[in-house]
C-alpha cells in the first residue's frame, strides 16, 4: 500500500485545499508525462541506443502526431513544473498552510 503524506492544517487537522490540489496535480501530471515520454519514438543517439531502441529504419520526417505529442508533452512538463514550483511557494512562504510551518 502506499502511504501518501497529506498536509493537514495545524489548528484543526484539516487538509489545506491549495496543497492538496497541487499535490493530486502533481500525481496526475507526473503520470501523463511519463507516459508520454514512454509513447516518444526514439531518434537514437542518446540514452534509448543503451537499451536497444536505437534501432530505427526510418529516418523521415516527423509526422504531425509526433508534432502534436511533442506539444502534449511540453505542455505537461510545464504544468509539472509549475505544480512543483508552487507547492514550494506554498511550503516555504506560507508555512502556517502545511507541516512544515
């Protein structure tokens, strides 16, 4: 099972709504965007010629699907980014919102 760490308010052991609602879009986010990685077709030249997935026969252009999932996935990665960066705002400045304060 796994035990997730939700912050609860000091005086009435309530959770905060701003860092629950970063937290759980932090989870969701952080699962598209692997798996948007993972859905990625690999180029070679990198990492991916470690395991085996340099092995690519065609070397065209990219289509308008890898187009579309390269932008899916840039989107994703700076609502992550921004999920993380706010959570901290709300940790560091607001301590009284979380544990930490």
């Amino acid at each position: 099972m796994i035990a997730l760490l939700v912050p609860l308010e000091a005086s009435t052991g309530q959770m905060t709504w701003p860092i629950l609602t970063l937290s759980i879009v932090l989870i969701i986010t952080s699962i598209v965007l692997a798996l948007f990685v993972l859905l990625h077709k690999s180029r070679g030249g990198g990492m991916s010629d470690l395991f085996g997935g340099g092995m690519s026969t065609g070397m065209g252009g990219t289509s308008m699907a890898e187009r579309n999932l390269d932008r899916m996935t840039i989107i994703v990665g700076l609502v992550w980014l921004a999920s993380i960066i706010g959570l901290l705002v709300l940790y560091r400045y607001f301590g009284d919102f979380g544990v930490m304060g």
